[in-house]
C-alpha cells in the first residue's frame, strides 16, 4: 500500500473521539484523525456510515480505490478496507446501525437518495 504522497510516510492511525451519540440500535460519533495516519485492514460489524466533514483519506477495498474528501458519505457493509488519511487530516462523523434496525429500515433493501442530508441532521442534534 502506497502513500498519498512522497512527503511523509503513513503511521498508524491516532485518533481522537469529540463528540458520541448512543441510542438503541444506533453509536454515532465524531473522529478526528491525525494527518498522513492510516488504518489498517478492517471491516465493519453491521451498516456504517461516514460522512467527511473536513480533510479527506483514500480508501482500499480490494482492488477498489475511493478519494474520500469533505462532503463525501461512504457506506459500508460488511467488506474490509483500509484508510489513508492525508496531508490535512481528516475529521468524520460515523454512524453504526445494528443490522436489524438497518432491516427495519430499508425493509432489506438500500436505497442512496439523500443519506448526506439524514447524516448531517444526526450530526447536528449531537451538538
């Protein structure tokens, strides 16, 4: 795995918690992430979501290469990854559903209109 740029090398990820949100089925929180950190493989238990809201990272999964920058929301299922951050860091707000409330939800079925918007009200009723 390469670096997002010559200027310094990734280290492993420090991060830092600002703000959670705990409901039944439902942790939200926001994560500040060091610049040029990463993230070694990892995968997601049940439905996730991120929503960048400052900096950016590049995401790895398999041969699949996302450049995840401010505004950008990234859901994840289940698949395993990793993530550079880079030069500026990055800051997120993350959203983890329990698979059945995710059931319940989208009656098992994942539909991409608007979750920007749903991301970013959860986001705002934390402060």
């Amino acid at each position: 795995m390469g670096n997002l740029s010559n200027e310094a090398p990734a280290a492993l990820a420090a991060r830092r918690i600002r703000r959670v949100l705990s409901q039944p089925g439902l942790h939200a929180f926001e994560a500040a992430y060091d610049p040029w950190s990463r993230l070694p493989e990892h995968g997601h238990a049940g439905p996730f979501f991120t929503y960048v809201l400052r900096g950016g990272f590049v995401e790895r999964a398999g041969h699949q290469v996302r450049q995840c920058s401010r505004g950008a929301v990234i859901f994840h299922d289940q698949e395993s990854h990793t993530n550079e951050v880079s030069g500026a860091g990055t800051v997120s707000f993350n959203v983890e559903l329990d698979p059945e409330l995710w059931c319940e939800l989208t009656d098992g079925v994942w539909s991409s209109a608007g979750p920007s918007l749903v991301l970013l009200q959860r986001y705002r009723s934390m402060r």
